[in-house]
C-alpha cells in the first residue's frame, strides 16, 4: 500500500515554523551586530571576547573571565549593561565578605516594627563579581548558589536577564 500524499496543512506549519525561526535568526544576528558594535565603542581589541559575551548573554548563561587585571573584564560588563538598558553591580570578593553582603537580608525597621528586605547586588542583572577565589567557601556557595537557582529561598526571585560575568585572577605561578 501506498502512502497517501501529505497533509497541506501540515507542510504548510512546517514551513511557517522554518520562516519564523529564519526571521528570529536574522533578529538575534541584528540585535548581536549592534550590540557588539556599541561595545566595541568602548572595549577595543576584544572582539572574541565580546562575541562570547553575547553569545552567554544570549543564551542566558554565565561567564567566567580569567585574566591578569588591568584587561577592561569590568568595563567589558559594565558596558553591555550599558548597551542593553540593564542594571550593573560589582562585588569585590575579599575574604571578610559574608554570604548576605551579596544577597542581601532582612532588616528590623523600629519605625514600623516590621522586617524589611534590602536586596543585595545579586539582584542586579548584570553582577560582576571579582577575585572569587578569594572569598570564603560559604560565601562562594550562596553566589554559585543563587545564580543556580534564580531566587533565594521561597520569598525572593532573582533574575537573570543578562550574564553574570565573574572574575578570578590566575593564580600566581612561581618566581
């Protein structure tokens, strides 16, 4: 027996799903042109670096940049917020930060003897978070924790509609 000719409608779905994901294509290939262009307005000779970049941006990931200091890692983040209208924070990992200096915490308010919520740069969503190979595991783990996660606990949900860049300095290697 044979097979009867195929469903129009079907080829015809088939067909508007591959048009629309080709005109997408062409959107985010655009978005990413001009994006990469803004920022090369200010980061010069890092072209790979910011086409990696985008291409977390896009994919809603993480970023782990690792080099010497001094290489615009920060200016790099700081202007693809810029560029995409996002908000940007910066963490300095020193090993007396603590896990809520990040992520924020409940504080008594007398006047209205209620706790209140003061956010933490976490909520940000763009975060660089420098040096964390200096911080204390604990404090490392509510950072990794959080970005794993997208919320702290049942109460706060935190997005992440950009990268979180993070930086770790190579370590030292011998006189």
């Amino acid at each position: 027996m044979r097979p009867g000719p195929p469903d129009r409608l079907l080829t015809s779905r088939v067909r508007d799903t591959i048009d629309h994901r080709d005109q997408l294509m062409a959107d985010v290939n655009a978005t990413s042109k001009r994006l990469s262009a803004n920022i090369e307005r200010v980061i010069i000779g890092k072209r790979q670096e910011i086409m990696l970049v985008l291409a977390a941006f896009f994919s809603e990931g993480h970023i782990l940049l690792e080099d010497v200091p001094g290489v615009a890692k920060t200016m790099l983040a700081r202007a693809l917020a810029s560029s995409v209208g996002a908000t940007f924070k910066r963490v300095q990992c020193t090993p007396d930060l603590l896990p809520t200096d990040i992520t924020g915490c409940s504080i008594f308010n007398q006047k209205t003897t209620e706790f209140e919520f003061r956010h933490g740069p976490i909520f940000a969503q763009i975060v660089v978070a420098d040096e964390i190979n200096r911080a204390t595991p604990r404090t490392q783990a509510a950072l990794l924790e959080t970005m794993g996660e997208q919320g702290l606990g049942r109460r706060h949900d935190v997005r992440f509609d950009a990268a979180v860049p993070r930086h770790r300095d190579p370590e030292p290697r011998g006189p």
